[in-house]
C-alpha cells in the first residue's frame, strides 16, 4: 500500500538517492545538496512523500515565493512506480496546499 504523507528530516536521505537521475541532477551530474532538501522541511515549505514499506518511491517539493506564488521545484517518482497515478496524486496534494496557502498561482518548469 502507497501512503502520502510531510516528508521528515530523515526522508531526505532517500529524497537525494531518488534525486540521482538525469533531469534532477545538476550540470555536472550531482544531485540537489541534503542541506537543500532539508531546508523545505526545516522552513516549512511544501515537501510530501509517497512511499511502501517504509521506501520512499516518490516526492514533490515545492516553496511561496516572492509575488506569493508557488513554486514547484521537483517531481520524481522511481520508475517502477510511474504510470499509475502517483504523481498526479502528489501534484494535486500541491496545488491543494497551494490553495490552502492562499497563493496566486503554481510555477512549475517541467521536461
């Protein structure tokens, strides 16, 4: 069974491992700093995770920004899990929050 849920500090671990493919990495092939995945935690920003068994198999995490708008930062799900809905599930969770927030509007770049 998939459970969403806030991420915690010690779901970043698994977080930066999902972050380890072509897309979420950096121009020289490294993935986003732990620091950095911690920090939406930390200043309470938008940071959910699904997971099964205790695995995290997927994540979004997002931030308000400058003019009050929401910014979606990144969006995996581990392959093996595409397909089935999850990630429209985590982004409706998103914009949910986004509402909740009382945001203007969602950012997100995707590829």
């Amino acid at each position: 069974m998939i459970k969403i849920r806030k991420a915690e500090i010690k779901d970043c671990r698994q977080v930066y491992e999902l972050c380890r493919v072509p897309g979420l990495v950096n121009p020289s092939g490294e993935p986003p700093k732990i620091w950095w995945i911690e920090s939406f935690i930390k200043e309470k920003q938008m940071f959910y995770v699904a997971e099964t068994n205790k695995d995290i198999i997927g994540f979004v995490i997002g931030e308000r920004t400058c003019g009050n708008l929401g910014y979606l930062w990144m969006l995996a799900i581990k392959k093996e899990f595409q397909g089935k809905g999850l990630g429209k599930k985590l982004l409706k969770l998103a914009e949910r929050e986004c509402r909740r927030r009382k945001l203007k509007a969602i950012i997100c770049y995707g590829f």
